[in-house]
C-alpha cells in the first residue's frame, strides 16, 4: 500500500540554473532510466552532487537508495516533463532529505535561454549572448540605433523577443550562420512574423544527404555581403567545412559570430554529412583564410559549447581569436593534407536524428512541438573531438 505522501514543493529550471550558476548549495536527482540519462541530463554541478535514482528505488530501497544524497542540501528532483519528479520529490522529503520537483523536467530545461550581455564594440549598442544551458547552444541579438537582428535563435524565441523589447529596437532581420542539425531553427518562422528577412548561405538551402533544393524562403547572404543594422553592419564571411554555407558574421573588425566553424575548446566537425574528406578541404580554406585576415583581438562567439570549461568569469562562452591560435590543434597546422589526415581520424557517428532535424530546418519537413522536444534532447555534438590541447 503506497504510504501517504504530502504534496510536493516545485522549482522552477530558472531557479536551478540561477543555483548552479551563482555555486548555491543544490544537488540533483534524475529518476529517469540510467539510459535515458545518459543521452543528456543537467550540467553544470559536479559528479558528487548528480545522483541518478530511479523513483522504484526511492520506494523499495528508501534510505539506502539516498546513502550518497548530503541530506542539508538542497535537492532539485528531476524527470522527463516533472510528473514523475513530484512523487520522487515527496518520498525525499519523507525519507528528510528537502527536495522539490523540477516544472517541466529535462523538456523545459532543455527549453532554458540564459541571456547574457556581451561588452559591444564601436557602432554597436547592445550585444546579448542567449546561452540554452540544455544544448549547449548560444544565440545573440546585435542592437545598434534602434534597429537589430537575431542570430541562431530557436523555436521557442521568447528570451530573444524580450531582450529585443527591452532594447527598445526594431528587429530589421534573422540569421542563421548555418543550418542546423541538432535543434529546429526559430529563423524563418520570426523572419516571416516581423516581415524582416531571413538570411542564410545559398549553399546551405539544400538538402545535403542527396542534394533536394530546401523549401524555405531565405534572402541569399554570399561572402563580403553585409546586413546593415542601425549604425553597424555585420559582414558575412563564407567559412564552410562544418557544412558548405557555414557563415561567420564579423563586426567591426571586432567582434564574430561564428557559428560551428570555430568553437572556444574546438572547430566544426566537417563529418555530419558523409562528405568528410571533401568538407574538411573547405574547412582548411577557411581556417587558413582568417589565419591571414583576422587580428589577434578578433573576439570570436560560438554558436555552441561543449563543457562549463568554455565560459570566462562572467559566464559568457566567448574568446580571442589569439587565444585560439595558441590552445588549438587544428589552428597548428601548415599544410592541408596533415590537417585532413588529422580530421578525418576524429570522423565519428552523429546522432541519426540530425538528418531529421536538417529536413526541418529547410522546410522538407514538419514536426509537432512534441515531436521537436523528442527530437532535440541532449546536448549537440557540433565539435570535432581533441582540437585543444598542446
């Protein structure tokens, strides 16, 4: 008979990640299956503070399901849509362990949008780094004059629309520096709410695990192209390799957004579409080209990350295109045959659902929000493995 149970306190993911981030005393407890979890779970606390404890466990072991829990701890209990988490959250405060359910388990954390401001350069008002703590993803709103634009921003854009309303601009287009594989693009679903366009590299408007032309209605955004926004324009350089349209955009010769082509700890895996060997060619061209053009100070911003290891002290994911030079491998090399040989050694499986996701985000295919939050679970795998290091 199932002991009577009080109800359970809730938290919110906004809650949490403010914990997190501040070092506030929290541990987590996932009560997924340990398989699920190991496809994408809570980041950002140490090892000893993660506990996966299912909510059978909770009810058949009791307290020796919780013998690793610090009982004076907070405990954030988390599940797939915080269901589950209620009652494991209850038991845990039977047992005296404090604990709340986590609203909207690992879908609504995978949900989360961070926004960070950015120091802008000249020209620039506003710069603001949305950081989606569950993906590993980052976006960013460039505002200058009242006017701005949106890079890389996903469905679910609420944190990106409030920014640019506290901004006090007028959204004038939407980028995406590629398209995507590991989330479904908000691009073109803003582009066509504001009436602004949708920028994104021709190249990349195809299909290209067979070569279907997308369905999408996109302004074409080609290398040395600019996208004016108030008193600043934002420069498009055609860095292909992690897939053939990748575009960095450069901001006064200060600031870029790099999209997947170079990433704080690594550069973009060329390897997602079965074309390793020819994209890792375009990705040593364009490695080589910003080798020759870009300055030292090139403050370059990722449109991902891999580990808390890439934020600086104010949590923004961001670093100098000198730091780069000195800390990667793959910025070492002199000539492109070693440097594809090294590439295509890290060639590795990608997660199947990414073919999917590419389909999406060309308008070859359509999903429910459902169906997308299934789609999107887990962290990216954007980064090509072993590029830092000395």
């Amino acid at each position: 008979m199932m002991p009577f149970l009080p109800a359970p306190r809730e938290t919110t993911v906004e809650a949490l990640a403010h914990l997190i981030e501040t070092g506030g005393p929290v541990q987590v407890v996932d009560v997924r299956p340990p398989a699920t979890v190991a496809s994408g779970r809570i980041e950002g606390i140490s090892e000893k503070r993660f506990h996966n404890v299912t909510t059978m466990q909770l009810m058949t072991r009791r307290r020796g399901a919780i013998a690793a829990l610090d009982p004076g701890v907070f405990t954030a209990v988390v599940c797939n849509r915080g269901n589950e988490s209620k009652m494991a959250a209850a038991l845990l405060e039977k047992l005296g362990v404090e604990a709340a359910s986590v609203q909207g388990g690992m879908a609504a954390w995978m949900r989360l949008v961070v926004p960070r401001e950015v120091a802008p350069p000249p020209g620039v008002d506003r710069v603001v780094q949305f950081d989606r703590v569950g993906k590993g993803a980052l976006g960013y709103l460039v505002a200058s004059r009242g006017e701005a634009v949106l890079i890389d921003p996903p469905r679910d854009a609420a944190a990106y629309l409030s920014a640019l309303g506290s901004a006090g601009a007028r959204l004038v287009g939407v980028v995406d520096t590629h398209v995507h594989a590991d989330y479904v693009s908000g691009g073109p679903h803003l582009a066509s709410q504001y009436g602004v366009p949708y920028y994104l590299h021709p190249a990349d408007a195809v299909y290209p695990y067979d070569g279907r032309p997308g369905r999408i209605t996109y302004a074409p955004l080609n290398h040395g192209d600019d996208i004016p926004v108030g008193a600043c324009r934002l420069r498009a350089w055609h860095t292909p390799g992690h897939t053939l349209g990748s575009t960095t955009l450069v901001v006064s010769d200060e600031m870029a957004f790099t999209g997947d082509f170079l990433f704080v700890n690594s550069i973009g895996r060329p390897d997602l579409a079965g074309h390793t060997a020819e994209w890792a060619a375009d990705l040593w061209r364009s490695v080589e080209a910003v080798k020759r053009e870009w300055p030292a100070a090139m403050q370059v911003y990722p449109a991902h990350y891999s580990a808390e290891s890439e934020r600086r002290a104010d949590r923004v994911v961001g670093t100098t295109f000198g730091s780069l030079l000195e800390r990667l491998v793959a910025l070492r090399f002199e000539r492109a045959d070693p440097f594809i040989a090294w590439v295509l050694e890290r060639e590795a499986a990608f997660p199947e659902v990414y073919r999917q996701i590419k389909a999406i985000n060309i308008g070859l295919a359509s999903v429910s929000e459902e169906e997308a939050e299934v789609l999107e679970m887990g962290r990216n795998e954007c980064a090509l493995g072993g590029s830092a290091g000395r």
